[in-house]
C-alpha cells in the first residue's frame, strides 16, 4: 500500500482520474468542514495542521485507490464499456427529457388535484377541522 508505482498506467486513464479527483473532492470538503465544526475550539495552526494532515491522507488514499490492482481492473473495464454504449444524439437526448419532464410535471398536477379533492371530503366529513 505504500508503494508509489502506477498500475496499467496508460489503461482506464479518465475513470480512474474522474474517480482519484471525486474522493480529493468528498475529502477536502470533510477536512474543511471538520475545521470549522469539530476543531473549531483549537488554536488556528493546529486547526490547519489537522486538516491539512487529513487532506494529505486522503490524498495518497486517493492515489493509491485508483492503483490497486482489482479495483483499477474494474475501472479499466468500465471505461471499456462506457466506450461501446451507444450514447443518444442531441435530438433524441431532448426528446426524452421533455418526456420525462412533462410526465412528470402531469403526475405532480393529478397529485394536487387529489390532494385538494381529498382536504375537502375530510372538511365536509368533520375530520379536518382548518
């Protein structure tokens, strides 16, 4: 785990770059947010201190995640088959999204409708005393 080499290093290069940055980003954020919650109370240097020994740690976690052999292998094989997909043309990614978009827009309205048909029998009813 301490070694510095690269697996397959020219294999899977943007899922495992894409992967290495999201983790630095979850653990930058953590040691940020560690430093103004629970080291809040510290002296300033030793706040960043903590921090940025956290950062570093993840860091190298990071670096050496996206190495290890089996897990590298599966992001080697996901970028594989990210390239095969057959990925959707503008016209048709639109398309698609106005679908979705609309149904789900329609389903929201129906659920109103509903909601308010359903206040008034509980009113009518005496259930709903407002």
């Amino acid at each position: 785990m301490m070694a510095v080499n690269l697996y397959k290093r020219n294999q899977g290069k943007l899922a495992r770059q894409l992967t290495a940055g999201a983790i630095l980003v979850a653990v930058v954020l953590a040691a940020w947010s560690m430093s103004i919650t629970i080291l809040a109370e510290l002296p300033e240097t030793a706040r960043y201190a903590i921090s940025g020994g956290v950062a570093l740690i993840g860091a190298w976690f990071a670096f050496r995640i996206v190495n290890y052999p089996v897990f590298a292998d599966f992001l080697i094989d996901v970028e594989g088959e990210m390239v095969k997909v057959s990925w959707p043309s503008k016209d048709e990614l639109i398309r698609a999204t106005t679908v979705v978009l609309a149904t789900g827009f329609l389903l929201a309205m129906v659920l109103f409708i509903y909601d308010v048909i359903w206040q008034q029998v509980l009113r009518w009813i005496n259930v709903l005393q407002f």
